[in-house]
C-alpha cells in the first residue's frame, strides 16, 4: 500500500508544494528506452538552493548547524520530546558552544546505517567474518543513530537485508 500511496501522492505532495514553496523544475534527461516521454523533473537550482529556499521560509532559529546529536529527550510516558545536543560552532541555536536540547513536534532520526559498526554487523548476520568486511559505507554510519532509538525502546525489522557492497575498498588507515 505505501508504494501505491507514493506513486498516486508524489506529484501533490512533493512536486506541487516544491512549486507552491517557490522550487522551479524542468524537464531533464534522455528519454528512456521504450518511451517517447521525458520523465525527469529537476530543479533548476539544484539541491542547495532547494535548501535555501526551505531555510528561508522557516523561523529564525528553528534549524540548528553544527551539532552532534547525542540522544533523545523523552516525556514519562516515552513520548520523544526532541534531542539533546552539543553545539560545537557559532551557527547553533543558542549562538555558541556548549551541550543542551532542541524541543521538537516530530523527530526524524535518519541513521546513516551502521555498516562502520562491525560488532552490530556481525550481531545481524552471524555468518559474516568482520575480519574480512572492507567499509562500503562513509564514516559517519557508525550505528549511533540505532544505539539513540533502541535507548528509548525502538526496534527495527529486517536488519539482515543490508545492503553489502563488492565495490568496497579496504580503509588505507588500517594496518
């Protein structure tokens, strides 16, 4: 049901209030095989200026740079209430350094995955030696992310369907 909810609502949801927001698209790339349409719509301002555009329409302060997140604050009840963070420049919240917590209506959590955490990677498929796993994922995959939700009781399905790479490449830092 979620792929047929995303295909019948990407045109509404996402291009249409892109445009409404100010986002201008065109019509980009090659038609594919079998096709006489072009399909692909991209911005003419290309990623950052799709950022700006959103940054420029929120309130001042409502978007924090420069933290690293470092757990989920929680009501009693486990409702999450926002994050705690450390501001580690001068584009943060509070306008200088220091550690303490964003109150927010929702959280998205988006990991980065967890390939970097070798334990974790061996804790889900047994089978793999990580002696043998050369890094397929940048630095920042580290597994915190998992580690923030599972400390408020979060669970996750289908944790051995990763993704393993046969392009990774050995990290040059290791012995």
């Amino acid at each position: 049901p979620w792929v047929q909810a995303f295909a019948e609502r990407n045109v509404p949801d996402v291009h249409d209030w892109l445009v409404a927001q100010g986002a201008e698209y065109r019509l980009s790339g090659e038609v594919a095989p079998g096709s006489d349409t072009r399909r692909v719509h991209a911005l003419t301002s290309g990623g950052r200026g799709l950022t700006d555009l959103l940054l420029d329409r929120l309130p001042d302060g409502s978007v924090a740079f420069e933290c690293d997140v470092q757990g989920l604050v929680t009501s009693a009840d486990g409702r999450v209430l926002g994050v705690r963070v450390v501001h580690q420049g001068a584009l943060s919240t509070t306008g200088a350094p220091g550690e303490g917590w964003v109150s927010a209506g929702a959280v998205v959590v988006a990991t980065g995955s967890f390939f970097r955490d070798l334990d974790r990677v061996a804790s889900v498929d047994p089978t793999l030696d990580p002696d043998q796993l050369w890094f397929s994922a940048g630095p920042e995959a580290d597994g915190s992310g998992h580690s923030m939700l599972e400390a408020v009781g979060a669970t996750w399905d289908n944790a051995d369907a990763m993704g393993l790479y046969v392009h990774g490449v050995a990290d040059p830092r290791a012995p």
